[in-house]
C-alpha cells in the first residue's frame, strides 16, 4: 500500500468540487486512403472531482483517441469536433500555445509503455524538474526539492539519488511510478490514464493501481483510466463507461453496472471474464464475431452483428440513449 | 566510460597493425622498382641504391625495419623527391589539409542539421520536398564535376573568387570548403530528416507534448537527441569522405596538402610516400571514429555502461 | 498513415476471401507509383541506350581526330551536336563511348561483387565459428581506410587499365553485401524452416543454396541498386586522377578530367560529360530509393 506524505497532503486541502470535465458530442476523425474513418462518435460524459471514471473497450474501440482528442495529442491526419468543456472553458480547437499551459499544469496523462515514453537520454532529475520549472516558475533547487518529494510520494526508495539515475536503470514498475509521480507534480485537476498497468507484471498492476487510488484521493485529483481490463476497472473505478466501435453502449457506477450489466455487450464482457471463483464447465464464453472493421461507417448499433438480442431495427436505427440520471444505456431491446 | 574507450582504443591498434602490414606488403609486390625510371644508373648504382634504402634486405626485414620507423614517425624517405623524408612531406601538407577538412566537416555538420531538423518540422511540405531534392543532386554529383563547375561560375564566369592556387589567404579557402561540404550537406541533412522524423514520432516525444512543454523545449531536448545520433554515427564515415574529397579537391584547385602528395606518389611509384599517407591517414580516421565514439556515448547513457 | 488510424484499420474483415499477393509484386507495384523512380528508369535507359546504340546512328568515330575542327563549341550546323574536344573528336561520340565503358564497369564490378559478397555472406553466416570471425576481422580492417585508398593502393599494384580498375573495385565491393548478407543469414539461421531442412537430412551446402540465399536477395537487390553508381563513381574517381582507364580509352571520369584542364576555353568538354554523369547517377539514386522504399515501406 503506498503511502502519500502529509506535505503532499496539506496542499491539496482546498479542491473545488463540481464538474470537472464536460465532453459534448465528441467525434474524432482520421483521414485515410481509404476515406474518413470516424474511431469516436457521439461520445458524451461528465466527470465530477475526485472521481475516477473508468473507459473499457476492446483494442479499436477508439478510447485512447478520446484521451489523445483531449490532449491535443492527435496524430496529424485527425481530427476531433463537438465540445469539450475544462471547469467551463472550452479546451477543444484550442491552439497549441494555449493548450501548452493547461497539459502538464491542469491535465496530464500517463502513457501505456512507461520505457518508451520516458525519455531514455535524459535523467529522471531532468525530465521531472522540468514540468515544475516550465509550469510554476520554480528555481531548479526548488524544483529538484519538490521532485524528489514526489518520488518519495510514489515509493521510490532512496529518492534522493534514485532521482539522477536514467529511464533504462529503474525496473518496470517503478518507471510507472516515476511516469505517476511527473504526471502529478503540478497536481493537475485531471488524470489521463492510457492502459498505465498493461505493461506490467499482474503483482506490480496490483501496487500502481494502489498508488494511483490513493494519490488521486490525496490529491483530489480526477482520473479518466482507459483499459480493456474488467478487472483494473472494478479495484479502481467509481464509474465506468463501456465503449465499442466508437461508441458509448452503457455507462453507470460501477457496483451498480457490474451486479446489472444491461446492455448485451456488457454482459458479454463480464461472462466472458475468466473468475477465480467459479467453476467453468467447459469452454469459456466468448462474444462471437469480430470487432467491426471501423472503415465501414455503420448505420444502427455497432454492436448488432455480434449481438445475440439483436432485431431488424438494430441495422438500421441508431438506438437512443436511454438516461436515467445515473445511468445509461444506448440499446433498443434492453431498457433501464 | 572511460573503459568503454579505452577498449575502442585497444582494438584499434590491430587495425592499424594490418592497415601497416598491408600497405607495406602490398607495395612490395608492385612490380617495377622506384628506381625503375633511372635507365641511366648503371648496375652497381642501382646495387648501391638498393643497399642504401634497404631494398635487398629479405621482406619480413624491411618490415621490422619499417615499423620501428613509424613508431617513431619516421617514414623513411620519398622516393621520388630525394631531398625530402617522408614525414616532412606528410607535416608540410597536413595542416594545410586539415584546415580545409575542419570546415568542410564543421559547415557541413552545422548546415545539414539545421535543413534536416527544419524539413523534419515541415514534413512533406514544400521546404521539405526542396531540402531532399537538394540533396539528393549534393550527394549524387560528385566532387570533381562539381569542383570545376564552382571554378567555372565563381571563378571565371563572375570573377569573384580565385579559380585556384593557394597563398593562405581566405578567397583560396572559400571555394574548396564549399566544393567539400556540399556532398556531406546532402548526407548529413537527409539522415537527420529521417531520424528526426522518427524521433518527432516516438513516445517519448509524446510525453513532453503532454507535459506541455512548447515546440521549442520539444524539440531541443527531447526529440533532438535521440534524432541526431544516426547522424552523429555517420560523422566516423563522414570523415572517410571528407579525406577522400580532399584528395580531388587538392588537385582540383592546385592545392599543396597530403591529398595531393597521395595522388602523385601513386602515379610515380613513391612506395614510401604513399605508405606514409595511407598510414597517417589511417590513424586520423581512427582517431577521428575515437571521437564520434566518445561523443555517441555521452549523448546515449545505455552505450556508456556496457 | 497515422499510428492511430492503422490501429483502427489493422481489423480486416475476414469474412471476405483475400487472394494472394506476393511480396514482389507488391514491392514492384508501390515503386510504380514512384514518380521519381520512374522517371530515373526511363532516364537511364535513355542513356543506356545512346550509349549502346549511339556509334551505329552517329556519323562520328570517337577516335577520328579532325583537325580541321578542333575545339568547336556545341552547334546544331556543322553535325557536331555537342562539340568537338581538342583533337577534333566528336564530343557527344567520345561521351557515348567513354560511357559504354563507365556503365559496363558499374555492372559488370557490381555483378562480380554480388556474386562473391553473397557466397561468402552466407557461408560465413550459416557455418559461424572461426571461419565468421575471421572474415569480420578482415572486414573491420578493410573498413578501417577509405575503399578508394584500397583501390587506388590495388591499381599501384596491378597496373593501370580497366582490367585493373575491375579487380580492384570488385576485391573490396563485395564486402558490404557479405556483411549484410552474413546477418540475415544469421537471423535466418535459427527459423524453423532452417530447422526442418536440417531434420529433413538436407546437407549443409544444399541448405544456404535453395533456402537460405533466395530469402537474402530482397535487401542485397536493393543494394546493389546503390552500388552500381558508386562503382561508376568510384571508376570516374580513378580515371580522374589519372589513375584509372587510360589512353586511347575514355571514360566519363578521363572526359571530365579533360574537360577541367580545358575549361577556360571550352566548358562544354566539361559540362557534357559531366551532366552525363550526373544524369547517370541521379537515375541510379532515385530507382535505388525507389527499390528501398517499395521493398521496406516503414521507411518513408
């Protein structure tokens, strides 16, 4: 169990609550030979401070290129519409310069891979100070003071001369950890999480999640957490937000959405979760069928081919989102 | 890192060994003698001649004879221009050589960084497409194409620059350096493109986009590094060129360095001037790998601690 | 293609049936679409063809000296499109000539050093042991000086001629090809085909003749691509410096090496050669960058 200093503690005291993050309408498109191909569309969600809001889906169900929309980190053949608002100010279409003071400062994101996306060339010392000296304004001694706390916040022994060590010289985990301690050194409102355990070995995924959880706590910090596994979803989250091809199926608390999945894809997911408690007679469930090809722009319900509830209208109408104020459901057969 | 290089060092003696042992055994087979040209000398001349340069003494000899010479800096004397060892020779023309190869290699570095970092930004714009075709005609034309051309337009077309000769002075310079530089320009710029594309796209790069650290920050210190050791490993070879150039610069512009002894020792068969520039050569090379090794391993931390 | 949106496309529909493509009309099909590629082919075989061709259509013989017209700039009128040299030789005829030999040269050295690079690349890679760490040792010097210094080095030894320049070129070409041969062999090695030839009982020899070196070609054709002009570079060198092909012999180097001397009075005896030389050259570049990047697409 990782444990936060009180330093880190006593400065987060005062955190606004309300709505942190609004996402309207959000659609990402991407130029491709073959077209434009949509991998996000009609998304929207509320986050509230303090929560940690989970996105699960399969691999091409577009939820990193939320994230990636959201940062301003889309590839150049992207491109992202509708309204993001962060605590009321619209960050969608913001030009680079402008998005620059609010990433690293207000949100900040941590990546799947944390050896490649640490800077090999450069000391920790180095790719740490540097947030707070470009965002705060701070002196390097102050800086380096400051780093080498967070460092101790996430457990890293030794931080004092860890800090000067490169990428290449830290274990897995602990590159994770340094990757949380420099995403959460300007105590951003939100915390972008990319598949940050898929990396890693089960014992260690067990430990970050942890650390996370508890910082967030500490530090009154959001967290949006994109996986594809049920199991991180259900240790950390207190919503969750089922999306496949591109598309919000269900979302919900996630107690409630795991005791009543409603839609048939969720059900799917969890049935064919593999559980340590059961008993499985014979083959393990699958969903059968394929994720969709996204370069087919689909009419009706991504979900229908593969769906076992499916009608004739699934094909061709778009079902409407039903909403019940805590959660909600995009299916016609199923209802709230 | 400093047995990492002392280790560079240690296998680069044998190297140099074998480029001696080479050079040496190589020019013994030679047929025709450096005294071949004498018709006039009589046979117990030529047996003296022979005797005083050791020429009768059994090869292996010769060898030993020769490299305790070079170990020394001695490398006998010319051949050709009787009045003159070797060394001296090879002493007169270096610095000369090596003032004009420094700058080729240091325009050509500074210059072809900045086009390839610059067309890396503006990928598959109109810059971009400029800066590769440019260099695709520096590095297809070679040197002594373009050498004559730049005598031609500069030289007496417009009349800016003198077409050849050297006195020192710095309009003897200008044309040389440039005819050098433009290849490795090409070279250099090209590869920085690419691996700085490369670079721009890595994860680590993404991660000081989203720690919000502005273009410039970016791009200095986090994508330049990585981006630029490919083309930090090209200098080792890049100065193989630079030498070769000079050899066709040298002769093209009337210029008094090694380059130009190299050439007409070959043609004249002074077996021992061109054995002293093949080997002074090839320890400048080798030290000059030395140094990319060691700036490598100060810009790369994983290569350091093997 | 952004990262992202070949992640999202990577699904393919697989209820559909997919028929095969090899990988070579693939390659060749992506370098079609190469404008520069394609214009360089169609330029080379432009001067190849001159040159093979040019002494049966011209009314000039490139040794015929006409004293009467010495040094005659490039004129329509008098049927010397390009000239004449200083001994009244046609200039374009001299050209052509000197450039059948440059490009015979550039083939046949890179033919020989293929030939050699990939027998020897493949043995060593395949058998290992002693015999690899010999020839990598052989390598590592020969890489130590400039490949010209060696050839030069070489011509003081064998004399002067294209014969020669042939030898000297083709004893230090191959070297790059068995170095990148030798590595793919030795990835190649260790792939359960390899491993089923040896259960299979086949002998050593047959194995790097029918497996191995047929996967080996892809990346030595590529790069034999980009030797071809560097022998033709590396001849020109030589006969430049007056090292190379001599007289009555001419080559593109020996034409430009003229040219310089003359250059006050007649440029265009240094400007035709030398923009035929480096039409040749930039031909051969871009079809070599068009082979790289048909054959190896992460590259663009």
């Amino acid at each position: 169990m990782a444990t936060t200093k009180t330093a880190v503690r006593a400065e987060a005291a005062v955190r606004p609550a309300g709505t942190i993050l609004e996402v309207k309408d959000l659609k990402v498109e991407f130029r491709t030979d073959s077209g434009k191909v949509a991998a996000v569309n009609e998304v929207s969600f509320e986050l509230k401070a303090g929560e940690i809001v989970g996105i699960v889906g399969e691999s091409g169900s577009g939820k990193s290129q939320i994230l990636m929309s959201l940062m301003g980190l889309l590839a150049k053949n992207g491109a992202a519409s509708g309204s993001v608002k962060l605590r009321g100010q619209e960050i969608l279409g913001m030009k680079d310069d402008q998005l620059d003071k609010l990433r690293g400062a207000s949100m900040s994101m941590i990546f799947q891979d944390p050896m490649t996306s640490l800077n090999p060339f450069l000391r920790v010392s180095t790719q740490l100070t540097e947030v707070l000296v470009k965002h705060r304004g701070m002196g390097k001694t102050e800086a380096m003071k400051r780093s080498i706390e967070m460092l101790d916040a996430v457990s890293i022994p030794d931080a004092a001369k860890r800090i000067r060590l490169y990428p290449h010289e830290f274990s897995g985990g602990m590159r994770q950890r340094v990757m949380i301690s420099m995403a959460l050194l300007c105590q951003p409102a939100i915390l972008f999480a990319d598949e940050p355990t898929t990396a890693l070995d089960v014992t260690v995924q067990a430990q970050i999640l942890d650390l996370m959880k508890d910082l967030a706590a500490d530090l009154g910090t959001t967290v949006v957490l994109v996986t594809h596994d049920l199991g991180v979803v259900a240790s950390l989250c207190d919503r969750v937000i089922v999306l496949y091809g591109g598309r919000i199926m269900e979302s919900g608390p996630a107690e409630a959405l795991f005791a009543d999945p409603k839609h048939p894809y969720t059900r799917g997911l969890l049935a064919s979760t593999p559980r340590l408690d059961e008993q499985t007679h014979g083959e393990l469930h699958t969903i059968p069928g394929q994720p969709p090809a996204v370069a087919k722009a689909a009419l009706g319900c991504p979900f229908e081919p593969r769906c076992t509830l499916r009608e004739p209208r699934c094909k061709t109408v778009r079902p409407i989102i039903q909403d019940d104020g805590s959660r909600t459901v995009a299916c016609h057969v199923v209802s709230l | 890192m400093l047995r990492y290089l002392l280790r560079r060092l240690l296998v680069s003696i044998p190297t140099l060994f074998a480029i001696i042992a080479i050079s040496f055994f190589m020019i013994r087979i030679a047929p025709g003698g450096p005294f071949d040209a004498n018709r006039k000398a009589t046979p117990e001349v030529m047996a003296n001649l022979n005797k005083a340069y050791h020429l009768d003494e059994p090869l292996p000899e010769q060898f030993g004879r020769y490299l305790w010479g070079v170990l020394h800096l001695d490398f006998g004397p010319s051949f050709k221009y009787r009045d003159y060892t070797v060394s001296e020779l090879i002493f007169r023309g270096f610095p000369i050589s090596l003032e004009i190869g420094l700058w080729a290699m240091l325009i050509s570095a500074t210059i072809g960084i900045f086009l390839g970092t610059f067309a890396a930004l503006k990928q598959n714009s109109a810059w971009d497409y400029t800066v590769m075709t440019i260099g695709m005609t520096g590095i297809a034309i070679p040197t002594f194409v373009t050498a004559p051309i730049y005598q031609l337009i500069f030289g007496l077309a417009l009349g800016w620059l003198p077409v050849a000769g050297w006195d020192g002075g710095w309009q003897h310079k200008v044309l040389p350096i440039l005819a050098l530089s433009v290849p490795n320009i090409a070279a250099i710029s090209r590869l920085t493109r690419g691996s700085m594309i490369e670079s721009l796209r890595s994860n680590h790069v993404r991660t000081a986009r989203a720690k919000g650290l502005g273009v410039r920050l970016t791009v200095t210190r986090h994508a330049l590094l990585g981006g630029l050791l490919p083309t930090l490993a090209y200098l080792g070879p890049a100065t193989a060129g630079i030498v070769t150039g000079s050899v066709v610069i040298e002769r093209a512009f009337a210029i008094p360095g090694i380059g130009r002894y190299f050439v007409e020792a070959a043609s004249n068969r002074d077996y021992t001037l061109v054995m002293g520039t093949v080997i002074f050569y090839g320890v400048l090379i080798i030290i000059a790998n030395l140094i990319v090794d060691l700036m490598y391993s100060l810009v790369d931390p994983k290569v350091r601690y093997e | 293609m952004s990262e992202a949106a070949f992640e999202l496309i990577h699904e393919t529909d697989h209820g559909a049936t997919v028929a095969g493509r090899s990988k070579l009309k693939d390659g060749f099909g992506r370098m079609r679409r190469n404008k520069m590629a394609m214009v360089g082919l169609v330029v080379l075989a432009i001067i190849v063809l001159a040159c093979a061709f040019g002494p049966f259509v011209l009314p000039f013989d490139p040794n015929q000296s006409d004293f009467d017209s010495i040094s005659i700039p490039p004129a329509f009128a008098g049927g010397h499109i390009f000239g004449t040299d200083d001994l009244g030789r046609d200039l374009l005829a001299r050209v052509l000539e000197g450039g059948r030999t440059s490009l015979l040269i550039g083939v046949l050295a890179t033919i020989v050093a293929i030939t050699i690079g990939i027998s020897y690349g493949s043995v060593a890679g395949f058998f290992g042991g002693a015999v690899d760490t010999v020839m990598m040792r052989i390598v590592d010097v020969l890489y130590s000086l400039p490949f010209l210094f060696f050839v030069i080095m070489l011509t003081m030894v064998l004399g002067r001629g294209i014969e020669s320049i042939l030898i000297a070129i083709g004893a230090l070409l191959w070297l790059t090809i068995a170095v990148i041969v030798r590595g793919q062999t030795l990835s190649l090695k260790h792939k359960e085909f390899i491993e089923a030839a040896r259960a299979g009982g086949m002998r050593p020899f047959a194995i790097v003749r029918q497996h191995i070196i047929p996967n080996t070609i892809g990346p030595v054709i590529v790069y034999a691509s980009l030797l071809v002009p560097e022998v033709i570079l590396g001849e020109s060198f030589l006969s430049y410096l007056g090292l190379g092909v001599q007289e009555p012999q001419s080559s593109w180097g020996t034409l430009i090496d003229g040219g310089a001397q003359a250059m006050d009075t007649a440029p265009w005896q240094l400007i035709v050669p030398g923009l035929f030389l480096a039409a040749t050259l930039f031909s051969l570049n871009f079809i070599a960058d068009g082979l790289r990047d048909a054959f190896d697409p992460k590259d663009r």
